[in-house]
C-alpha cells in the first residue's frame, strides 16, 4: 500500500537539497490555499538553507501567501536575514 508520508520522508531525506523540497511544498500549499502550511513550509525552507529571496517575492505560486497578513511579517524577516549577507 503507498504512504504518501513515507514516500515523501524518503525523498527528502534523499534529497541533495532538502530545502528545495520545502520550497516546493509552500509553493504546493500556497495555490490550494492552505496558508498555515504554505508558511510553515516556506519558514522551513528559509531555515533549511533557500536564499533565493528575489524569487520568493515575485515566484507566482506564492500569490495567495502574498495576499495574507502574515506576507509582510515574513518579508520583513527575510530583509533581517539577507542584510546578513
């Protein structure tokens, strides 16, 4: 029988970058309009090493985390981390 759970572990897991895998998942969330876990996945790929943050303010499956309230709060940390690059 599949386990979408298991099979999605496995692939992270194996992932050569597991933050990319996280990326995709906010991006999954974010167009069926599941805000908490488009953000939960988006902070966790953040920490998990995605630096693109160009793409993420412009990246057209982020729209819908976009419109939330909590976008700005997001991006005002993103501002905090890329000043430290």
């Amino acid at each position: 029988m599949f386990n979408m759970k298991v099979s999605f572990n496995n692939y992270y897991l194996g992932h050569k970058k597991p933050h990319i895998v996280l990326y995709r998942l906010a991006c999954t969330y974010s167009r069926l309009k599941n805000s908490t876990n488009g953000f939960k996945y988006l902070k966790l790929a953040i920490k998990s090493g995605y630096k693109n943050f160009k793409h993420i303010k412009r990246d057209p499956d982020l729209a819908y985390l976009r419109k939330q309230k909590e976008w700005r709060k997001l991006i005002l940390q993103i501002e905090i981390i890329m000043k430290r690059y």
